[in-house]
C-alpha cells in the first residue's frame, strides 16, 4: 500500500508517456493517444504526474483557458484504486489551481462513470451541463455531463 503521505505532483516530462499511456489503455475505454499527451505538453496545457517514490500512479492534463482551467484528464492506474489516492490527486489538483489564481475548474464525465461522479461532488463540483453525444461508446456516443468547481 503506498503512503499517501510520500507522493508527489510534479511536472510530466516526455520520458513519462510511456507509463502514462500504459495507465490510460488500462483505465479508459477510449483511451487517449501518445498524440494527445504529446500535445498537450508541447501547447502549453498543465501535465502533472503523480508518483510515489519513482513510480507514475497516476496523471492529470488540464488546460487553461482565461481565468478557469478545464480538467482534460485525470486518472489513478488500476492496481492503485480503491485507496483514496483518486480523491487526493484531485485535490492536489483543486489546490494547484487555487495557487495559480483560476476562478473555476471544469470538466466532463460520462453519466455511465458513477462512481467519478460521486468523487467530484464530495470535492465540490456542481453540474452546470450536459454534452449531448460527446464520448465515443461501444454502441454509438455517450452523453456527458458538464461540472464546475468555483474556487475559493
């Protein structure tokens, strides 16, 4: 069991994607390509990593917009769940957005991925929206429902 008190957030580096992406194919469905992380380094979006001692467990992608930061992806690798660690990194991440003076955090979730979204309303968020036909699924698209978190 990892001491929750021992990881750290810090930076993504390009050498990082190949657990990452190890991470997202496990995790998602419809996982996100090497092109996409990729991208979201080189333009400029906030790429964290979450490691314990010199393990990636997990990942965050959010990208600025203005005065409020859209939280793109998040995700804890399998053998790590379960243990709190999704509810700590996400307020790691709330807490990294306070710091940087955003007003508010957005982000989508499927309406099939319940347990996320019991997470993100005990750490604050409120839906504002739905997206209709926004996710892949296998059979067709998947609605997703659209949540804020108006920091403090």
């Amino acid at each position: 069991m990892i001491d929750k008190t021992g990881l750290q957030l810090r930076d993504m580096k390009p050498d990082d994607l190949d657990a990452v992406l190890r991470i997202e194919q496990q995790v998602h469905s419809h996982p996100w390509t090497r092109g996409n992380f990729s991208d979201s380094l080189l333009h400029g979006h906030i790429c964290k990593a979450y490691v314990d001692m010199d393990e990636i467990v997990g990942y965050a992608i959010l990208m600025p917009a203005v005065d409020e930061v859209h939280l793109l992806d998040i995700c804890i690798g399998v053998d790590y769940q379960r243990k709190g660690l999704g509810k700590k990194l996400l307020k790691d991440i709330l807490a990294l957005a306070n710091e940087l003076k955003f007003v508010r955090v957005l982000l989508e979730v499927r309406p099939s991925n319940v347990a996320a979204i019991a997470l993100y309303r005990t750490m604050g968020f409120d839906e504002i929206g739905l997206r209709r036909g926004y996710y892949p699924a296998g059979q067709g698209r998947e609605d997703a429902i659209v949540m804020e978190n108006k920091l403090p």
